[in-house]
C-alpha cells in the first residue's frame, strides 16, 4: 500500500495492571498505603504504524504478545494481569498488511511490553535488522544472561528473556544517539526509563508534529511541568533531561505528546485502522 504523504496510526495491543509507584512518584499518604499493599496502575499498550511515501511501512515497537498467559513467566502473568491483548497480525490485516510487509522494524526498548511480538518477524525483511539503541542492547542482553535461562522468572527490571534474546531469524541494527530517517521522521535518544529508550518523532500536514516518547514519558504527570520521575527509572539523572528533550521540540513545533501509558489520554486517540494524516 502506498501513500503520497506520510501518515501514521497507533495499533491498540494490550490493557494490563502494573504498579503505581512504578510510574509516578507517591506521595507521603500514598508512600504508606502502598507500604501494606502496593497501589495498582492501569495501563493501555501500543504500537505506532507509519506510512511513509519513500520509506514504506514502519513499526515502531510491537507491543505485548496477544500469547503472553504462556509466553510470560508465571510471576510476570500474576503480577502484572492482562485484561484484553489483540493479535498483532490480526490488527495489521484490518489494515490490509501482513508483516512481510513491514519494511522497517523500530524497537524503543526492549521491555516485555514493547517487544513482546518481535518473534513474529523471524525471516522477514524488517527482521533482519530491527533498529534498537545501541546502550539499550547491552544493557538489555546483559540484564537477561545473568540469570539461568531455564529458570523462567520475572526479575522485575522489564525484560523477559525470550521475547527478544535468541531468536532465529531476528538481527539488530544498533545506532547509537538521535537518527534521522527522513526530514519528517526521526529518532530520539531518551535515557533514563532505560540507558537506551528511544522515542519517535513524525511530521504530517494535518496532525502536524507528533512525538512518540515510549516509557522516557509514561504519562501526563510525568511531562509536568515540572517533570515527575517515576519509580522504575535506571538513569534517574537523565529522566527530566529527556522529557525536557521533548518539550523543546513540541514548543519550537506546536507539536503533541503522545504519553505511552496514560489511560486517560489513551481515551482520546484515535486507534486502528483510523489514521492521523
């Protein structure tokens, strides 16, 4: 399918619980209740499809595998409930594509929630050298072969092992920093959700400038003003500087800030198959 202008869509794949303090930090009274029973955070999944006139089909990220209840280790599954999940493959059918089609594959981290479909890629074009940062890759890989492999256990630093380690048929091509693909798409170096989390950037004549900071901004009360970090932060240091990285570019473009799990902005966009052109 072609387009003569760039476009993109976001790919609903999952709405699951995690934990408040994970993404915002508590307050006293919170910090308390939380002490006896952890506070519960509900969070909406996505992926973001463009179509772009020169570069094809572009994922970026592919969200939680509509498979997890076996994929996922039991601690994860228990931990962290999934209470609907949407075939991926099923999701970009209605859109008239099927993942030969996908000609560029963009992972912003490789969290159990962002990748957990990449296995579905093995062989195919946008397989062979899915684009991941280059800091994320190391941590990433390191954090999942220090443990045994067999064990299947959730060590709770977001990674699962097999949804992204191992895999026949799957390559990385690792940058490193800010990459620009086209005048109108880029690609953003955000640390501080993880050494390497990476957010999109996507310029379209009606929707104007959007950016897509994945986890370096949960949500609107992470974006603040002033900038709130969350708790499951491995460069606390660099948190703010990256979502003050995206303020400035939204502010210089009247751009938008599309917040990766926020379900009270998730409510106000538009979803697959409808586009943002």
């Amino acid at each position: 399918m072609k387009t003569d202008r760039t476009r993109f869509t976001l790919i609903h794949s999952a709405d699951f619980d995690a934990y408040k303090d994970e993404h915002v930090t508590l307050s006293e009274e919170e910090k308390k209740i939380n002490a006896e029973s952890r506070i519960i955070w509900p969070l909406n999944c996505y992926a973001v499809l463009v179509q772009h006139p020169s570069l094809g089909n572009i994922l970026f990220d592919t969200g939680i595998d509509s498979n997890w209840s076996y994929r996922w280790p039991r601690n994860l599954a228990e931990g962290y409930p999934v209470h609907q999940s949407f075939d991926l493959k099923e999701k970009l059918s209605e859109l008239g594509l099927y993942v030969d089609d996908i000609g560029l594959l963009i992972i912003s981290h490789l969290h159990f929630d962002h990748c957990g479909n990449l296995h579905l890629f093995r062989g195919t074009k946008a397989g062979q050298g899915v684009i991941v940062q280059e800091e994320e890759a190391k941590h990433a890989f390191m954090r999942s072969n220090i443990f045994d492999p067999a064990r299947e256990v959730y060590h709770g630093d977001g990674y699962v092992r097999h949804e992204f380690n191992g895999l026949d048929g799957i390559s990385f091509r690792l940058v490193s920093g800010d990459v620009k693909l086209a005048d109108d798409l880029e690609l953003l170096l955000l640390p501080g959700h993880t050494p390497g989390t990476m957010g999109m950037v996507v310029r379209t004549e009606e929707a104007g400038t959007v950016i897509f900071p994945s986890d370096a901004i949960y949500n609107a009360t992470n974006y603040g003003p002033p900038a709130v970090l969350p708790g499951m932060c491995a460069r606390p240091a660099e948190y703010a500087a990256s979502i003050e990285k995206c303020r400035k570019i939204a502010e210089a473009e009247h751009g938008t800030v599309f917040f990766s799990h926020d379900v009270n902005a998730f409510k106000t966009y538009r979803l697959s198959p409808e586009w943002y052109e």
